[in-house]
C-alpha cells in the first residue's frame, strides 16, 4: 500500500468548489507516479529506454464530493499483476477513512515506438509485489 497526500486546489474545482470529476484521475495518476519515484524509478529513464506505462481502463465510482482547500490521502495498492499490466486499487480519503472517490485502474507496460505490450521491467514488479 502507498499513501500520497493530496490538496485541493481551486484550479482542480467547477465554480461551485467541488473536485471535477476528470481531476480524480489526475490525482490517481500523481499517486502512481510518486509510487515509482519513491522506488527510485525515473520515468524520464523509462521513456529512454522505450518504456512507457499507459492506462488501458479506468472505472471510477464517485462517493462523496471532495471540496476545495480539503488535505486528503491517496491510497494506492496493486491488486494484479501480469507480464505486461496490472491493476491498481486506488482511494481518495479523509483523515476519517471516508472515502470519496474508489477506482480500479488497468495499466499496460508499452515499448513506447511502437505501442506494443512489453514485459515490465524486472525490478518494477519486485518492487509491486512487495519486494519479494
């Protein structure tokens, strides 16, 4: 499990203060990507060497609205891992646990030229399967 703070800012709210719906997914995405830093894994190197990560499917369920200037916590765990994808469980909470947006995002490894499915680099899903 990796947790990732978020603030929300008035550029992430509609007129009424309340979270755009698309900006879930922006949060979402900043979470994973923070994951890989905190691994030690340079997307910039990724992309070197050919290899991107791209997601495939989202679905998104939208339980309570997040509100301007609220401090809430993306949590993140991978709940499968293949060759060549996984899928993340991911939260958007209060420090109450109270959830307000749940989603199960389908990532695929890519060599990024040529769009095709790669094998994710070795010490990437170690490190998803809890280092084992």
């Amino acid at each position: 499990m990796f947790r990732w703070p978020i603030s929300v800012y008035y550029e992430d709210t509609d007129a009424g203060g309340v979270v755009y719906h698309a900006n879930y997914l922006n949060f979402f995405e900043r979470a994973r990507t923070e994951w890989l830093r905190a691994m030690g894994v340079s997307q910039t190197a990724l992309l070197a060497d050919d290899i991107a990560f791209v997601v495939k499917r989202a679905a998104l369920d939208f339980c309570k609205a997040a509100r301007f200037e609220q401090n809430l916590m993306v949590e993140t765990e991978v709940i499968q891992l293949k060759k060549a994808s996984l899928v993340f469980k991911q939260r958007l909470i209060d420090e109450q646990g109270v959830t307000y947006c749940a989603a199960e995002i389908l990532v695929a490894c890519v060599a990024l030229s040529r769009m095709r499915p790669r094998a994710i680099p070795q010490n990437i899903a170690q490190e998803f399967n809890g280092g084992s």
